[in-house]
C-alpha cells in the first residue's frame, strides 16, 4: 500500500541524506520526494511517497524519529490532507492540433507556460491522480517530455493539523 | 586557543582520561595540541581499525564512552569496521577524524574522503565542523547522542584549518538538539499491562540483551528476576549481565546455545525481552521460534519494538527504570514457576554440552574448560573474544557472573576484535587480567597491536585456540557444503605464534597437551606481561549444538560421535 509521508528536518547538511540513506538501507523504495523550505528558516520539509505494508511503514516512521535530524515524522492521510504536485509535459503538436490541446488543457486546468512551432509546454498544478490523467490523455499525441515534482502534502486546513500519530506509547 | 586545543579541553571536560588513536596529516594540530599538554592518556594504536576496536572495548568494559582518534582519508575509511561493529552492538563511540583543509574539501585533495557521507548508515549521527566556533557545541552534543537513548557511535570531521583557526573557547553547559529525544520513561499503563502478562504466565522467561547493560540495569534486572522467580537467558551481548551462577540462569539461546536454553525460551509462554532485539542467530526461523509466546518487549529504542517479532506488550523507554517499576508492581511469585523451573532444570541435565574427547589432540573445549577453571566466575578477570568457533566455545564454557566481563563482537561479527578490544578493556580495568580468547584467522588481522600492548604497558593475555583453519567456515563446508574444503586452510604452524610474540616483547607459549596448556595459563594469568598462548587443538571439532541457519531449535544438530568428520590428507 502506498503512503505520503509529511517529514519536517532541520536545515542543516547532510540532513536530506540521512533520510534518504535510512530508507535504502533497510530496502525501502521512495516512490516520490519532494524537499523545500517551511515557514521557517530553519527547517524543511520532506514529503515521501513510500509503497509499503503497514507494519513497514511504522518501522520506517520509528527509525526516521531516531535520526538526530528529524524534527516530527507524520503521515498524510488520505481525506485528512492535501495533496499536490506540479507537473510540466512537452507535447508535440504542429499548428492544426494546437487548439484541440489546449481546449483539453483547459478542461485540467493546465496552463500553457510555453509554445513552439512543433510543441507546447503544459503546466498542471493538481492531484497526483489528475496529474496521471492529464499524462495519459496527451500522451497519444506524443509526449515529448515529462518533469513531475513529486508530491508535496500539508494537513487540512480544518482541523486535525497538529494531530500526531504515534505508533508506539512512549 | 586553536580548535585542536578545544577538542582537548572538550575530551576533559567530558571526564575522559583515555583515547586510541593513530596520527596522520589532517590530524597533525591535534596531535600538535596534546604534546603541548592534556590530562587525556593517549595510547597509540598500530592500525585506526585497532584504536576503533580499543575505545569498543574500553567502552564495554568501563560502562563509559571510548573515544578514537584518526587522520583524514585511509586513517578514517580504516574506522569504519569499528564503528559498523559498535553500531550493530550499540556501544558508545566518539571517533575524533581529520579532514583536508575547508577549501580543499570536494577536490580530491591527497587523503581526502567523505567520512561523513561513508560512515551514514552506520552511525547515531555525525558531523562535519565548518566553523571552529561551533567545534564545542559539536564536541557536547557527540558525546549527549553517543550514550543517551540507545548507545552508539558518532563521528565528528574537522578540517585541519578548523583544528588550526583560534577563537574564544567556552564549553556549553546545555545541548541543544531539537530533533532528538530519547525516551525518558516508560508509560505505567504499559508496564502494568507487562507485570500482568507475567503474573499470568505459566513459563515466564527473561530473555536479555546486551541493553541491559547500557542501561546499568543489572541489579534492576536480578531484582525482578528473583521476585518473579524468571528463568534467564542471556545472549552473548549480555554474558554476565546476569550472574551465570545463578540458579535462574539458564544459559543463553541462538544457533550454538545448548539445547536446554533453546527449549526453555521457544516453550515458554510469555517471553520479556529485555534490551534484546530478536537477532536471527537468536530466533532462527522467525515463523517456528517461540510460536506459542506472548511477547513482553522493553526496550529504549521505539524502532525495535515489532521489528522481528510482533510485540503483544511493548514498553519504551530506560530499562533502568522499567525493570524497577515492573518488578515493583510484579507480585511474589510464590511458587507459580517451580514447576517450569524444574522442567527445564531436566532439560539441562538431559541435554548437556558434549564433545568427542577421542584421540591424543588438545580439544578446543578443553581449552575453554581449564580456562573457565582458572579463570572462570572470577571478579578480576575480564575475557574478550574474536568471533568464529572459539567464540561460541568461549559463550558455551566460562562463567561469567559480572557486567562487563565478557566482551565479543556480536551484531557485525568482526573476527581481529578480540586482542584490540582487550587492550581496551585492559585500559579501562587495570586491577584485573584480561584474557581475550582467539583464533587463529582472527588473530592475524590484528595481530600488530600486540605492540601497542607491550609498549603502552596494558598487558593482556592472548589464547588462540589454533585449530589452524577458518574453523567455523570449515564447519560449514564440511556440514553444508558437502565438505568441499575452500579456501580455509591456515596452518597451525606458520606462524610461529609464540616466536610472533617474542617478536613483539610478550611471552610466547606453545601448548599441545593439556597439561602444557594449563600451565601455560597459569604463567600467564600471573604473569602482569602480555602472554600469548598458542594452543594447538584438534581442528576436526566442530562447534555443538547448531541450529543451521534458518532452522528452528527443533533442528538443533547435536554432538554424535558416530559422524566424526575424517581429517582431510
């Protein structure tokens, strides 16, 4: 089963790879990951995407708490959380299969962030789901390139932000 | 003061009074630093990977944190083995190495490496000092990681401009390390469910690990142990962390344990694990170990809970403490567990340690008998071993009774532990002998710090039980691999070990016989000299019982000296 992870670390060197390092040492695959700055300057923020049983995953949260970096591990749940990723997708399209693209673009809500002669760049802030939509949908009419962030995820808005999930009583 | 002086006035203020090392380029102005004067002993090592295993045995026999020091490059990529070995048995390190000058750092400069990026998944936490002002904060916030929550080792880079660079020194009182937060106690809601699941039980056993230890949690374990009348096993981290004299001492389990021990832990109903982590040379096959078993986990790292074995009552946090609240809120036992202790008192008696005791040549297990005669259950002697048959031999026969008394490489199995690590431990327990049990293949691979014994003045005593094989890969070619002999032939007598020895200015010894053997050992346990005892055994023995690996103790392979294995022309 597959798992969003919401991992807050100090912004210090190294501490990105740790990270990384604990999940390929005990054989764990990263689906996705996304990293960047939070609303404060010393800390970031790492959002995995993990595909594990559930007894992994509690293992995987367990030894990332024990990393000297890392601040507060959580899981996003679905239907508690939002998530999002950004994806830009050249297609090709010659002058005749531009309207019909775009007007399928508009319908995902992607934009056109750049046009050519043989191809446009789309876009598309979205689910992850929507965002594999989007791909099949283009991707008959020749998808030149594909660049995804991965997924990033915060907590709702209503509610439930601040709730951890311990795995284990301390 | 430079940044080298600081890492001094660091190591004191931490109480330290020893540190192993070995100098080179990058960590010239520390070294500079201690001939300018510090209260810290050094003992200089012939090999990092010896000074590694020196502050390992220094740490496990002392309770406190070693302390090792390396240059840049080979020096540190040379730590590594030592500090895989702490990692895996969770002993506390501080490796001190030098790096290539800050603006050198990413050019392959002469003996530049990433220690840092190498040693990641081996250690608690590491760090690279870019700035000497942050050099104490680093040096306070190693030592709080290295032995706070699990223990463990940690390594901290500095650059040789950084060691070089002065600045206004102050050692910070507090740390500051948001992230980390080791569990301060364990939750009464658990530790009662714990005192019931053993109030419950009907065959109960304390199953120890070596965190028992780095929790100073002996007496606490002793205590609950005699209150609940608990039988306990120890494994080879724990030898002795429960006094083997003990009438509830029943061994210790995993793949050569004797069968009585296996039998009680994979029959009993409710077993405690105590700073213990499952490990499959303990468990065997997962699915068969102990299938009837409610499990009672307490220990301080949360990530071991359910790792291997799904826990019915985990409790988190120091054992210390743990221990003393469950043995507190734990009734007298009365006589609820007699039955269970008798049963397995039978099992002992009804499956013993055996050995063929045919033909003129020394038996290993003999050796290991007149050691634990002359040596064995005795408060001034402390024994360290490599790792192979001799090992298990050396878990099998001595007696043990005191914390710390025992010390082997456990989790990474890392043969050419056993002599550096007695140095260590010798430099933490002058008062008494220190004997570290050997093979041969293991005691090639640091053989060179017998030096560092002689001349640093930390005599120890060396047995290499000299079968003149890889003995425990012999015994798995010969069991598993249907005895295609590869690649395992060492000779008993090239070296000559004892020659080796004078070489070195130790006593060198050779015994054949058993009478020659003990009094061999009885020079040398009264010798105050590094005495090396080549004991030349039988190489046919092979280590029993066994459990092959992945089997379950029902598997347990026995002695039967109708199958002797014929020596090979």
């Amino acid at each position: 089963m597959k798992h969003t992870l919401s991992v807050l670390v100090e912004n210090k060197p190294g501490a990105l790879m740790r990270v990384t390092s604990m999940f390929a040492r005990r054989g764990y695959n990263i689906e996705s990951l996304a990293v960047g700055p939070t609303e404060r300057h010393d800390v970031s923020r790492i959002t995995i995407r993990v595909d594990c049983a559930q007894t992994s995953l509690e293992q995987i949260e367990k030894q990332m708490h024990k990393l000297v970096n890392v601040l507060r591990v959580q899981e996003l749940v679905p239907g508690e959380s939002i998530e999002r990723e950004l994806a830009l997708l050249k297609v090709a399209a010659t002058a005749s299969k531009r309207a019909e693209l775009i007007a399928m673009a508009e319908a995902f809500g992607a934009r056109v962030a750049d046009l050519g002669a043989e191809s446009i760049v789309f876009e598309l802030v979205g689910t992850p789901e929507q965002i594999d939509s989007f791909e099949e949908l283009v991707r008959p009419h020749g998808l030149k390139e594909l660049g995804r962030t991965g997924r990033l995820g915060l907590h709702r808005a209503a509610g439930r932000a601040n709730k951890n999930r311990p795995t284990v009583l301390v | 003061m430079t940044g080298a002086d600081a890492i001094l006035r660091c190591l004191e203020a931490e109480g330290v009074t020893v540190m192993f090392g070995l100098p080179g380029g990058a960590i010239l102005p520390l070294y500079d630093a201690m001939a300018r004067g510090t209260s810290v002993r050094h003992v200089l090592a012939r090999h990092e990977q010896g000074a590694g295993h020196m502050a390992e045995g220094y740490a496990r026999a002392s309770g406190e944190v070693g302390v090792c020091v390396a240059t840049s490059g080979p020096g540190a990529t040379n730590l590594v083995t030592p500090i895989a070995d702490a990692w895996m048995d969770s002993t506390p390190l501080v490796c001190i190495t030098g790096q290539v000058r800050t603006h050198l750092i990413g050019t392959d400069a002469f003996q530049e490496c990433d220690i840092t990026g190498i040693t990641i998944p081996i250690v608690k936490h590491s760090w690279l000092v870019q700035d000497v002002r942050e050099l104490p904060e680093v040096m306070r916030a190693a030592f709080h990681v290295a032995q706070t929550g699990r223990s463990g080792p940690v390594l901290v880079d500095v650059p040789r401009d950084i060691q070089e660079t002065e600045f206004d020194f102050s050692y910070p009182e507090t740390v500051s390390l948001p992230g980390w937060k080791p569990p301060r106690r364990g939750h009464p809601r658990q530790i009662t469910a714990a005192a019931q699941a053993v109030a419950a039980a009907e065959r109960p056993i304390l199953y120890v690990g070596g965190g028992v230890l780095n929790a100073h949690a002996t007496d606490e374990l002793l205590a609950l142990a005699e209150k609940g009348r608990l039988p306990v096993v120890t494994t080879l981290m724990a030898k002795g962390a429960f006094p083997e004299s003990h009438e509830l001492h029943v061994g210790w389990p995993g793949m050569h344990g004797p069968k009585w021990s296996n039998w009680a832990l994979n029959k009993a109903d409710v077993i405690v694990a105590v700073g213990a982590r499952f490990d499959d040379r303990v468990t065997g096959k997962l699915s068969a170990f102990a299938p009837g078993a409610t499990v009672v986990h307490l220990d301080i790292d949360a990530a071991e809970i359910s790792k291997i074995r799904h826990a019915d009552v985990p409790v988190v946090g120091p054992l210390k403490s743990v221990l003393h609240e469950l043995a507190n809120e734990l009734e007298p036992a009365q006589d609820r567990t007699e039955p269970w202790l008798r049963q397995i008192a039978d099992w002992r008696e009804a499956y013993p340690l055996r050995y063929g005791e045919d033909g003129p040549l020394l038996k290993p297990q003999r050796v290991l008998e007149v050691l634990e005669e002359l040596g064995g259950g005795r408060d001034d002697v402390v024994f360290t071993t490599g790792v192979g048959q001799h090992q298990m031999w050396a878990m099998q026969y001595l007696t043990c009774d005191r914390p710390r008394s025992f010390i082997s490489s456990g989790g990474l199995g890392t043969m050419g532990y056993g002599v550096p690590a007695a140095i260590g431990a010798k430099a933490a327990r002058p008062d008494a002998t220190v004997v570290c049990i050997d093979g041969d293949g293991c005691f090639q691979m640091t053989q060179q710090e017998l030096a560092t014994a002689v001349l640093e003045e930390l005599p120890i005593v060396v047995v290499i039980v000299n079968n003149g094989y890889l003995g425990m890969v012999r015994q798995w070619q010969d069991m598993f691999f249907d005895e295609r002999f590869s690649q395992i032939h060492l000779t008993q007598t090239l070296p000559n070990y004892a020659l080796l020895a004078q070489a070195y200015g130790a006593v060198g010894l050779t015994a054949e016989t058993e009478e020659e053997f003990r009094e061999a050992l009885e020079q040398a346990l009264s010798a105050g000299r590094t005495v090396v005892i080549d004991a030349r055994v039988d190489p046919r023995e092979h280590c029993f019982p066994m459990i092959p690996a992945g089997a379950a103790a029902v598997d347990t392979i026995e002695f039967d000296a109708s199958e002797r294995e014929v020596l090979a022309p």
